[in-house]
C-alpha cells in the first residue's frame, strides 16, 4: 500500500514514518484483496487550551472503492493517537468488508 504521510507543526523523523508505515502496514490483512486506491496520513500538534498543554492528532484518509474511510484521533502522545487511528480504522474495514458481503449475498438471490 502506497502511503503519503505528511506532517503539520512537528518535524517528521525517520522514527515517526517508519512507525507510521509499520501500524499501515498492519491493516493490510484486514484488507485482503481489497485495492487501496488512496492512502493519505497526516501528524500533527495543536495548542491546547490553557492548562492542557501540546495535543497531538493523527488523521488517516483511506479511499476504497466505493467508500472513504477517514478516522481522526487525538491524544497528548503522537504514538498513542497513531495506535488509535490504526484500531479505529481496523474496524472500520472490517464494517465495510461485511457490507460488501451483505450486498454480494443478496444479489445472488
């Protein structure tokens, strides 16, 4: 999977790509013989309030056919916040691979 990774108010260190690359990596045995059309990644930091300090937010655009799938996530760590976008979107393929199930088993009747 072809993946662009782009980075918003932080630098992107071999590090944080390859960890990156490594979590994308992992979905691709829920994809299955799924084609990714686009994958599209993006790190960054926003200013919190006051009192909340640095927040970091990891947003992942997926394009398969016929859907996008696009998880934004949010945490004081960057690692966390990429460990959670790669859980969510786990799920969400799994949700879109039953659908396309769904539709192929009720055209065969």
């Amino acid at each position: 999977m072809q993946i662009k990774i782009k980075a918003t108010k932080i630098d992107l260190t071999p590090k944080i790509k390859d960890y990156i690359q490594e979590k994308m990596d992992m979905l691709e045995k829920y994809l299955g013989s799924i084609d990714v059309i686009n994958c599209d990644v993006e790190v960054g930091m926003s200013i919190g309030g006051q009192n909340s300090g640095k927040i970091f937010r990891a947003e992942v655009n997926l394009q398969l056919p016929g859907e996008l799938i696009r998880i934004e996530k949010t945490e004081k760590e960057l690692f966390k916040a990429i460990d959670k976008v790669k859980d969510h979107l786990t799920r969400s393929i799994k949700r879109y691979k039953e659908k396309r199930i769904d539709k192929k088993r009720q055209s065969t009747k």
